[in-house]
C-alpha cells in the first residue's frame, strides 16, 4: 500500500518495495497537486497488486547505455556501426541527458530533448568539420533510432514499463534530390581524367553500381574477364567485401568479427585501421557482370600493374587489390575524393560527389531496362526495393508516361480505333413547320390524301 504526505506546498507519494537483492526499501515520490499524487498512488497500488511493479533504480543514462553498448551492441553491430552509434552516444546523448535517471524519462522529456538536439552546434572530430552549424534532422533521427533500440531493451530488462521513444514525432526532414551527371558529362570526365585509379573507379562506379568501399575493396581473385567470359558476354565482379576505416577500439571490443584483413599501419600510435570486411547487408554480396569495353580496362589496367609490380619488387606490398596505391597498399576514399574533385574543376563540370556516379548508374539502367527495379536492385545491392522506388520515382513515372505512349499505338492504332468516337445522344425531335402551299399542291394532285384529310377532320372533336 502506499499513502500520501502533505509537505508545504508539495505531497509525497510513500511507498515499500523489495529491491534486486530482495530487501525492503521507502520509496518517496515528490507531486506539486493532490490529483497528481493520487493518480500515482493509486498506479503503484494497481501495479503491485497485479505484479507489474518495477522497483525503482537510480543508474543513469550513460550508465545505461554503457550496459547497452556492451550487452547488445558488441552482438549486432559491425565495427562501422559500433563506432557511429558510440559517436553519437558521446557527442550528442550523454553530454546532453547522461546524467538523467533511465526512469525520468517521458514522452514529454524526449520532446524537449529533440528541441535541445535542434539548438545544438555539430560537433566537429579530428578528421572531419561539421558541414551545418547545429546538428542537422537526419542525424536526429539516428539518435533517436538508437534510443529507441536502447530503451526498448531497457523495457526488455524490466528497467522501464514503457518505451518513451515509441511514437516519436521527429524534425520533418526534406531530402533534396540528388545532383547527378548524365551519361554525356561521364564520358566526358572520362575523356579528360588522367588518373589511373580514378579512371577505373569511375568505371567501376557508374557500369557496375558500385559503392566506394567495395570498390576499394575489390580484389582481382573477385574479377572475370578470362578471354572465354568476355566472348560469352559472361565477364562479371562478386562483391563480397569493402574497405574501410575503423577504430581499433571497435575491432578489440568485437573480436575482429567479420574482418577478413586489417592492414599493418604505416604510424603505430595511430587509433584506427583500414580493414577489408563483409559487406553490411547481405543483400550487398552479388556478383554483377561486366560491359565488355570495361572487362578489357581492367586487364590493361591489370597488365599495367604487374609491370609496376616486377619493377618495384619485394617493395611492393600485394594485396591483390584492383585499385590500390602504386606500391601495392590500399587507396583510402580521400585520395579518390581529392583526385576526383581535381578533374571535377579541371574539366569545368558540374558540381557532384563521387556517390553521384552510383546514382547516375541507377538512373541510366532503369531508364535502359524500362524500370525494371529487380534487375537493377540486382546491381546495386539495396536491402530493400524502396529505396529504389523512393530514390527515382521520377524515373518510374517517365516509364509510366511511356506506357501511355504504348499503349496508344498497340491498341488504340491497331486497328485504328481513333476514330471511333462515344454513342451520341439521341437529339429530340424538332417540330416541323407547315409549309400550306406545298400541302395544297399535295391534295390537288391526289384526292385520295384529300378524302383521308377530310375524314380525319370529320372525326376530330372540333370538325362536328
């Protein structure tokens, strides 16, 4: 049972429980109206009768999240993932409400933390500056994704009875359709780029739909282009790994799970390592073939480097990368961002970022293949279709105007049904004048019209 306590202004909900280690604690509960602390008395009754009460607990939430980092994170995450949520507990969760109790927190207070989260500055790391003043919708979204994701286990562990982050009404976010190159402008930038490795990461990009990571992370043992595969239109890459940056605190905490090479660092004091790992989704492990001009790039560009290979020796370090640096070591994505924005500025083209390359290969095969989402889903390696459907409707509804268009000639042209036109109405009858000449014309010609005329009017009511 729980009673009541008036103290000055305020009234104090008081009340036992047994705690985790099964002893009895006084728990006071502080409300600024009599409705309020009625209302809560008679909540912890109702709970405690039917079972439903959760002793009250002090851990905060860095606590929390600390427990959610490791109990669930160090299982489901990958080192990329396991790095960006951490970041976003550190810059942006705990600095702002890790001292709040896990208990306080209600719909109401997730509200006024969205507001907070608006006014805030971005934060900026060692390597990367913000590119908005405050922290920006998208990245609202994620954290309260995350929350969402940590509470519900908070729920799961009997911490809390209801999630506060369910239902969540976020920032609208307006997505502004990508810039992109069209087929003309890329053959162009071809035309002018001077850079091996840029040039076959173009290639790469815009004929096979390729993410930089797993351009950079394609090995040759992962490239067809044997004589026998180019003749039978059968040359193709399998993407099965990507390159990238991680903390090294990621990869000690995670056990090198789903790392298939960490590379030795050029400085060892540094706090990351470039790594080659499985891709995130499995949908994004595909094989995808090849244009034929493009399988023969690759085998000069692959000559080329066996050339620079015997040259260089034992000083060239082989990872049997595809693009890689001249001496064999991976090629990060900030030297081909940098080489990339060079003959961007070189060649007076419009402003994109490399990703565009992935974007404008998604438009030019839905609009080859008459939108056909699974084919290109195929290609790109999308989780889900949606993000085909959502990220190029407009191409979509051209196809559908083009449906229209076919399906004009193919039925209504043939037969020619366009001159077939809706049943009219049928007009009412327009009242006839009487024409008398005509008439008496009519009647001196035939006495036989006369003597029925006649007739008619004899029997007529006014012909009596």
């Amino acid at each position: 049972m729980a009673s009541i306590i008036k103290r000055k202004k305020n009234y104090s909900i008081v009340y036992n429980y047994t705690d985790e280690n099964g002893e009895t604690r006084q728990k006071w509960e502080t409300r600024t109206s009599y409705q309020e602390a009625l209302k809560r008395k008679a909540e912890v009754e109702n709970q405690q009768f039917t079972g439903t009460f959760l002793p009250p607990t002090n851990q905060t939430i860095a606590e929390f999240l600390s427990d959610f980092v490791s109990l669930y994170g160090e299982k489901r995450w990958g080192v990329s993932s396991y790095d960006n949520q951490n970041s976003l507990i550190a810059n942006y969760i705990n600095p702002i409400i890790g001292e709040m109790k896990v208990q306080e927190v209600t719909p109401r207070v997730v509200d006024k933390y969205i507001q907070t989260l608006q006014k805030t500055p971005s934060v900026a790391t060692r390597t990367r500056k913000p590119k908005t003043e405050y922290v920006t919708n998208p990245t609202i979204e994620k954290i309260i994704k995350l929350l969402r994701c940590a509470f519900k286990q908070a729920v799961r562990w009997e911490l809390i009875a209801k999630n506060p982050f369910d239902n969540v009404v976020l920032p609208k976010t307006e997505y502004k359709k990508r810039d992109i190159w069209d087929a003309n402008t890329i053959r162009t930038a071809l035309d002018q780029c001077t850079d091996s490795k840029l040039y076959v990461a173009m290639n790469l990009s815009f004929a096979c739909s390729l993410r930089m990571g797993e351009i950079l992370g394609l090995t040759w043992n992962n490239v067809h282009i044997s004589d026998e595969d180019i003749a039978n239109d059968n040359a193709f890459v399998y993407i099965d790994k990507e390159l990238t940056r991680a903390s090294k605190r990621a990869i000690d905490m995670l056990g090198e799970k789903d790392i298939y090479h960490i590379f030795s660092p050029l400085f060892p004091n540094t706090s990351t390592r470039v790594i080659l790992k499985k891709p995130k989704t499995d949908s994004s492990i595909r094989k995808v073939w090849l244009p034929k001009t493009l399988a023969y790039i690759l085998r000069e560009w692959k000559k080329s480097q066996e050339e620079l290979k015997g040259f260089l020796g034992d000083e060239y370090q082989d990872y049997d990368l595809v693009v890689a640096l001249p001496n064999g070591r991976p090629c990060e994505d900030r030297i081909i961002l940098k080489e990339f924005e060079k003959l961007r500025e070189k060649a007076g083209l419009p402003r994109v970022v490399f990703h565009s390359l992935r974007h404008s290969s998604t438009t030019y095969k839905l609009k080859l293949n008459h939108g056909d989402l699974k084919a290109t889903q195929g290609d790109t390696g999308h989780a889900e279709i949606d993000m085909i459907t959502n990220v190029y409707a407009h191409i979509l509804d051209e196809d559908r105007k083009i449906n229209a268009q076919k399906f004009e000639s193919s039925f209504y042209s043939n037969p020619d049904l366009r001159n077939v036109h809706p049943p009219e109405e049928p007009k009412a009858a327009v009242p006839s004048t009487l024409d008398l000449e005509s008439l008496v014309e009519q009647l001196r010609k035939s006495p036989e019209l006369a003597n029925t005329l006649a007739a008619l009017l004899g029997a007529a009511p006014g012909g009596r």
